[in-house]
C-alpha cells in the first residue's frame, strides 16, 4: 500500500522527521485485533490473547481468528474492537470518578456507528444506565440497532437524525462522546479505501463537520457533564486544533477533569489543549489502530430537573393488562419492566426508562430501543429474534436446544433444519450455552425464524 504523499508530508511536519517514519512504517504493516467481551455473556476469552490494559473486558488476539463462523460472535458475547478505540471506555469511567459510578448515567454517543463505543459505554452504565446511539446515515444506523439487539442488554436506544435534532434535548445528558466522522488516517492499514480517498480537501472538510456536531454536542450536555471527542486520524487539524475551537468558543463553561492516569507502559501520548487533556495512539507505539481522543467538563452544577423538548407526536403507547400479562412471562424481571408498542412491534424495558423513551420517539427517529418482544396472535407471543439475545430473558418459558456447531452455523445462514432434538412448538437455539434465536417446530418441518439481517452469506 502506498501513502499519500502529502499525507506523508503534513505528518512530517507536525510530528517530526524521526517520528513520522516510523509511523508510516506502522501504516503498511498487519493489523492488530482485538476483542471486548460482553460480561454479561462471556467472562474468559477464548483466544490466545494479552490483556487490553486500559480495558476491563478487553484483549489483544495473537492471530485474527473466523468471527463470521463463531456462533459466539453471534450471540453477543463480545464485539470486534480496537484497543486504542476501547480507551473511550476507560476516559469515560475514570472521569465521572470510577468504574462503579457509571452505573445508572444517561450517556449520547453523537456519531454512534456500527457500535463499537456505543456497546462499551451500554456495558459501563449497567442495565439501570441508559445510552442513546444516534447516526445520522440509515444504512449504518440499521448495522447499529443490529449490534444493539445482540448486545442484549436493553439499555440502548438508537436515533437516526441529524445532530441538531438530538441537540434539541438541551443539557439532557450526562455524557457526550463525539466519535467524529474523519479522515480515517488511523486505519489506512485497515482500509484501503481510507488510503485511496485521503486528500487535504477533505481533511478541512472533516473540520467543519466536526465543528457543527461538536456544538450540538455540548447543548445536549448538561452542567457539570463530561465531553469527550475522539477521531481515528492523526492530523492536528482535525484533533487539536479543533479541540482548541471548542476551548475559545466555550472557554468560560469549560474545565478539567480530573488528570486520568495513563502508565508510560501504555504507550499513549498524553498531552493538553486548554482545559482538554488529551491522549494519542500511535500504531508504532501501542498495539491497536490511530486514535485521538480528549476529555473536558462543563461548567455548573447538575440538576435533578431536565426537561425534554414538546412532544411532537405519539409513537409509542402502552399495551393492554392481556399483553402484559403475557409478555412477562417471557421476562425474569417482569415488575421491572414495561411494555410498549411501537407500529405492529411490541417492546420492553426498564421501568426507568420508559419516560426516557417517550420522550426521544416523540421527537427524534427511534430505530431501535429497549428489547424487541415481538407480536402478539391469538394471545401468545411470536417472539421476534432481538429477544433471545436479551440477557433478561426467562429461559424457562420455553424448552432450549444445544446444537453442535455445523448445525447452529446452518441455524445463522437461516437454512432448513432437520427436526432433530426440538420439541413440538416454539424452541431456543443455543450454542455452548448462548442463545442464537428461535425455530418452531410443527411436526417434521421446522421454521427457521433467525433474522435476515443477521444471516451469515458465506
């Protein structure tokens, strides 16, 4: 792979001769890979790998195993995430005090897809937390509620709308990540693509995009919030001196946060710009992909009180004592949850929640949010596929198949299965434990009901 020539220059420039060699030499060398473990699903990674030392549930694989033929990966019991990019994870909880007090914020992640950050900010808050994972392009938005449902943790919910929408819930959130869109020069030796359509047009381009995000960014941030920004790239333009934009224009309602630790040992590159401190990832320095990543406060005090904007319209509505009733049997929680329908799909959430959910589907395009529970006919539930990877699903409302791994492969292509152990009716398919999805069985045919979207093609 060839880098583009001025890329290879400004790097020169703002790094240094020494400096920029070696990291343009990192740039056509293999890949790392690494994982984060859902624990809710999987507590020992099943590769040969190296702790992710800033990350809780995170490794660093010896080799890139077949994810697309692992059922585990399926199940949502870990996502394929860059070392550096788990670092977010780790800003986040160290600068509202500690792992533990996450537990329970309210947290925007402006620029969400296809949910690497989204997930780990889901597992951080807890089920009692809440993070809402907006993405202005559909498409990505779709492979976004995807990595949501099989997350399973039912506090995600994702948006599909422009920045100054979500901006419209003024100083509602407790943290702001802004994953901003790039020029993707950490992960030239990922993506080709990356390489081939660099260029310092769109270098400035990114900017100005960023700019306009970040600004809405911090109206949905409330007093005494965290904000953090982060790119894949490696140019100033787009990293500090960005970072530099937001200190003039929102000097006075910025500070610091606490100085987080980064160990030498790390190989992070720990700096500030104004009140921002600031962390680099260098691929000839850490074993993980370009990152840049800064974390700030805002100024005030929170306040108990955050009012959502008028609702504009009724999208979700509460379901019948029948509905319920039935419903929550298939939940190991029921008192802690509500149900709502939302068009013919019927969900479920955390009592907590439901207001919060209200709220951003009377204003914003929802996707996604909460479980999927699926539809009701003739009082009994069809589930849909969102709920078998739901970690408080009730297993004991409907018998479990274990199947060995060439048939649960054939159960995620969505091909014909024999009926082989499944009873008659509704079954959940597991592999090694983790629910897949469901097949019904109705004498010797069975329905594969696993999801389209979901299916592996190869």
């Amino acid at each position: 792979m060839q880098l583009p020539e001025l890329f290879v220059e400004r790097m020169r420039r703002e790094l240094g001769e020494q400096e920029a060699a070696l990291l343009c030499e990192a740039l056509v060398s293999e890949p790392s890979t690494s994982v984060r473990l859902n624990p809710w699903k999987m507590t020992e990674p099943q590769w040969p790998s190296d702790k992710v030392a800033w990350s809780r549930d995170g490794y660093s694989l010896h080799e890139r195993p077949n994810f697309t033929l692992d059922p585990a990966f399926h199940a949502g019991a870990y996502y394929v995430q860059e070392a550096s990019s788990q670092f977010a994870g780790y800003i986040m909880a160290q600068a509202v005090g500690g792992r533990e007090r996450c537990e329970g914020l309210r947290v925007l992640d402006m620029c969400a897809a296809p949910g690497g950050k989204s997930t780990h900010y889901a597992s951080l808050v807890g089920l009692s937390g809440l993070v809402v994972a907006n993405e202005i392009n559909r498409s990505r938005a779709a492979v976004l509620a995807d990595n949501a449902r099989k997350w399973g943790l039912g506090n995600m919910v994702i948006t599909c709308n422009d920045s100054s929408r979500v901006a419209e819930f003024e100083q509602w959130f407790d943290v702001v990540a802004v994953d901003a869109p790039c020029s993707g020069e950490g992960m030239f030796r990922k993506s080709e693509d990356a390489c081939e359509q660099w260029s310092e047009a769109n270098v400035k381009m990114c900017a100005e995009r960023q700019w306009e995000i970040v600004q809405n960014a911090f109206a949905a941030l409330r007093p005494g919030g965290v904000l953090i920004y982060s790119t894949c790239t490696f140019n100033r333009e787009e990293d500090e001196a960005l970072v530099g934009r937001i200190c003039e224009e929102y000097g006075d309602e910025l500070e610091a946060v606490d100085a987080i630790h980064v160990s030498d040992e790390w190989g992070a590159v720990v700096g500030r710009e104004g009140v921002f401190q600031t962390f680099r990832f260098f691929p000839h320095r850490v074993k993980g992909e370009g990152m840049f990543m800064a974390v700030a406060r805002k100024q005030g005090l929170p306040t108990s009180r955050r009012r959502a904007p008028k609702s504009r319209r009724e999208v979700i509505t509460a379901v019948d004592k029948q509905a319920v009733k039935e419903l929550s049997r298939w939940v190991m929680e029921p008192e802690q949850m509500r149900f709502f329908a939302a068009g013919e799909m019927l969900y479920a959430c955390r009592d907590e929640h439901y207001d919060e959910i209200k709220a951003l589907s009377s204003r914003l395009a929802v996707i996604y949010s909460g479980v999927a529970m699926g539809q009701i006919f003739k009082n009994k539930l069809k589930p849909d596929g969102a709920l078998a990877f739901f970690v408080g699903l009730n297993r004991e409302v409907l018998p479990a198949c274990e199947l060995p791994l060439e048939e649960a492969l054939q159960f995620l292509r969505k091909q014909d299965m024999a009926p082989g152990e499944f009873t008659e009716g509704l079954n959940l398919v597991l592999y090694e434990g983790r629910a897949l999805g469901f097949v019904k069985r109705v004498g010797g045919r069975v329905n594969n009901m696993y999801s389209s979207s979901l299916r592996i093609l190869k």
